[in-house]
C-alpha cells in the first residue's frame, strides 16, 4: 500500500511565505515537506499537532538558528493542505499567526464544501 501522502497550498499563502526565503531556507523546507509526504510517522520535530486546536499542524524547519513554521491541516486523510508559514522569533507560536491559519483552514473548507 502506498501510504505516500500529497502536499498541496492552497491558494497564495504559503508560496508568497516561500518565495521570500532565501535559497538555502527554500531548500530546507522542500526536504522537509518530503520527508512528511513519504514518512508514516513523521517526527514531532518536523510535523507537530498544535495543542488546542482542531485539526491544526505546524511543520517546522530550522535552518541554522532561523526557526520558520508552516501551517497546514488534512483534507481526506493523505492530502495536507499548506497555509501560511512565518519566521518563528519568539519561545510562544505568535497567536496572530495561529488565528490566521485557522481563518485559512476554515475558508478552505467552506469554500470546499460550496462546490
């Protein structure tokens, strides 16, 4: 069985995160989001459930002391869903951040369950 999952962005959010990271970031995030699509269990250091909320991951990527943090979630059990990412400066996921992924969360699967 192929337990391979499919990782896709929705809408702008997570390339105009991406396009703005230097070379070496941009290449740190696409090992990582390969890791997550052919790993079964992924490592809570790259992939992590974000406690209080539903449905809501962070995949996180360090490159060198820079901490950088995409927000994603699943839409029919393989598919992630990439939404926005950001530099992480500060010890406490910024709740902004967090706010904003769950708007985009939610957008997409209204937005879904429209068609």
């Amino acid at each position: 069985m192929n337990s391979e999952k499919q990782v896709i962005a929705y809408k702008k959010y997570f390339l105009d995160f991406y396009s703005k990271q230097s070379d070496s970031v941009q290449a740190k995030i696409e090992w990582t989001l390969q890791l997550i699509k052919v790993t079964r269990q992924v490592p809570e250091k790259y992939f992590q459930h974000m406690t209080g909320t539903k449905g809501l991951y962070e995949i996180r990527v360090e490159v060198g002391s820079n901490i950088f943090r995409i927000f994603s979630f699943f839409d029919k059990g393989n598919v992630i869903v990439l939404g926005n990412g950001f530099q992480k400066k500060t010890q406490k996921t910024p709740k902004q951040e967090i706010e904003k992924a769950l708007k985009i969360m939610e957008e997409y699967f209204n937005e879904k369950n429209s068609k």
